[in-house]
C-alpha cells in the first residue's frame, strides 16, 4: 500500500528535479545563465560551479480521489558545469562543447491519509552532456544555440521515495540572445528551450515536452558589479503518459506550469593571477500549476582557464 501512494503522490505533487516525475522534466530555473546569456565564452576551459538549494512544501487535495497530501521537500546540488570552446567555425558560428555533473541530496517527507513517509537519498546525479554549442555576433547583439542531453547515470529505485536522478533521457534545445551595450551597461537576454522526455523504463512513465523561457535583465555598474532581475517560465504543452489505466485516470490531462523571479548580483575580480566571477541569485516561486512551489537559491563561481 506504501508503495503505491508514494507513487501516486511523487506523480502529482512531489515535484523536483532529480527527484520524482510528474509535472516537470529536467529543467532547472537559473542554470541557463545570468550575465549575458548568448555571449561567447573565452577560447579555452570555462569552468562553473553552482552550489543549489531547493526548498518547497505543499498541502493539496488529489483530485479525484479528495485526499489530502503535505509534503515537504529539501534538495541541495553541487553543479559543475565545464564548456570548451574550440574557436572552430560551423555556419559562421563558433562551436564549443561541455558537460555538467551533478551532486545531489534530497529529502521527501510528508504525511498523507493513509501515513506518513520520510525517505532522503544522495549520490551522483544525471549527467548533462553538451555535443555542442555555436555563437554569433553581431554589434551589440549575440546569439547563441544548443543542445543538453540529460542521461540517467544516477542510481535509481522504483519503490523508493527519494532519487538522485529520473531515470530517462530528456533532450533540451535551446536558443539565446543577448543585447549588451558596453556604453549604457544594459545586458538584456532571453533564452528559449524546448525540452523532449524519454519514457522512464522502470515505471513505465513519460513526462511530456515543455516549453521554458528564462528572461534576465541586468545593469552593469562597473566592469566588475552587475545587478539584475532574472526570471523564468515553463510550460508543458503534452499530456504525461503512463502505462497504467488506473493512474492515467487520475493523471486525466495532466501538465505543469511554474513562473517565478528574483533578484540576481555578479560581482568580478582577479585572485593570484586568476580571473573569477562570482555571482549569487534568489529565483521564488510565484505561480505553479501541478507542481510544488518553492524557492531556488545559488551560489557560484566562474572562471576561464
């Protein structure tokens, strides 16, 4: 019985990236950058590092079924995100490649009718990799495009709450662009992405495609100090399938949708010869539908080798 309203619970209202399925995919607010979203990195080893939190809690009613669900969920990930960027041109663009590895604790307590469930995991979560990248310019305007192609590499286990990965592949095509006027200090980006979800193999469950946009708009004071306000949308625009007549009816058409914004700030500077930059963001929450709603907090570092 435990087994089956955990289940039932992780599909409809435990939401959170490497966690659970249902209602989301492998989209994380903020990680599709802050300053200059489309802008070129230096040729060479950038390398990025994001220490995430996650912390959202929810008290719904299952529709369908009129039970009540609380739950409460904490994730932290340590983010390392390394990008090469070869200088060799492809259509007029320069070509660059990467990958991200994520390390995760997640917690996922919470009662319901029928009990209450407490379950944590950590370890590895699904890597990211980056085949490539390309980007233009021109005058003030860049542009950027790419793919992510999220792979299950983290451990996972069907009967249990709390999972460092999700245990499918997702593809995430994204296209940005930046309009940075060195004069004023207006950097103003948008990064538009669509992502595809294979199906997860173990529970027999697909979440659908989405739609995301993640806005930033910033002012640089100086070279150095850069203030701005970051937000983002996501959109699922097909149903989740599952192999289950029985969870399908209670899924009904089921799709998710969050928004959310927050105050970002860059701060550079140079450390034994070394140029890093260091930036800090608060992204909240304000609308979700079949999701959870919470706060998603970073610290990171960035520097070019």
């Amino acid at each position: 019985m435990k087994k089956i309203i955990v289940f039932l619970l992780s599909l409809l209202y435990l939401t959170i990236l490497y966690g659970a399925e249902g209602g989301y995919s492998n989209y994380i607010p903020g990680t599709y950058g802050d300053f200059g979203m489309a802008l070129e990195p230096p040729h060479g080893l950038t390398i990025r590092n994001d220490i995430y939190y996650y912390g959202a809690s929810t008290n719904k009613t299952i529709r369908n079924t009129g039970g009540d669900v609380d739950g409460d969920i904490t994730m932290k990930m340590d983010l390392l995100t390394m990008i090469y960027n070869t200088k060799t041109e492809f259509f007029n663009g320069n070509y660059a490649y990467g990958a991200a590895i994520p390390l995760v604790y997640l917690e996922v307590k919470g009662r319901t009718d029928f009990g209450r469930f407490n379950e944590d995991a950590k370890g590895l979560g699904d890597l990211t990799l980056i085949p490539g990248m390309l980007f233009w310019n021109e005058g003030n305007y860049h542009f950027s495009l790419g793919e992510f192609i999220i792979i299950p590499t983290a451990d996972y286990d069907e009967e249990a709450d709390a999972n460092t990965g999700l245990n499918y592949y997702s593809f995430d095509t994204n296209f940005a662009v930046t309009y940075l006027n060195p004069e004023t200090g207006q950097d103003y980006s948008v990064n538009i992405g669509h992502i595809y979800n294979t199906e997860n193999k173990d529970t027999d469950y697909q979440t659908g495609q989405e739609f995301h946009i993640d806005l930033v708009l910033n002012q640089f004071f100086s070279e150095n100090f850069v203030v701005g306000i970051h937000g983002f949308y996501l959109k699922q625009f097909t149903s989740d399938q599952v192999k289950n007549d029985t969870v399908n009816s209670l899924l009904g058409d089921f799709k998710g949708e969050a928004a959310g914004f927050g105050p970002a700030v860059m701060w550079a500077t140079n450390i034994m010869n070394q140029d890093i930059t260091f930036i800090a963001k608060w992204l909240y929450e304000f609308h979700a539908d079949n999701r959870i709603e919470g706060d998603h907090l970073f610290l990171s570092f960035a520097l070019s080798l």
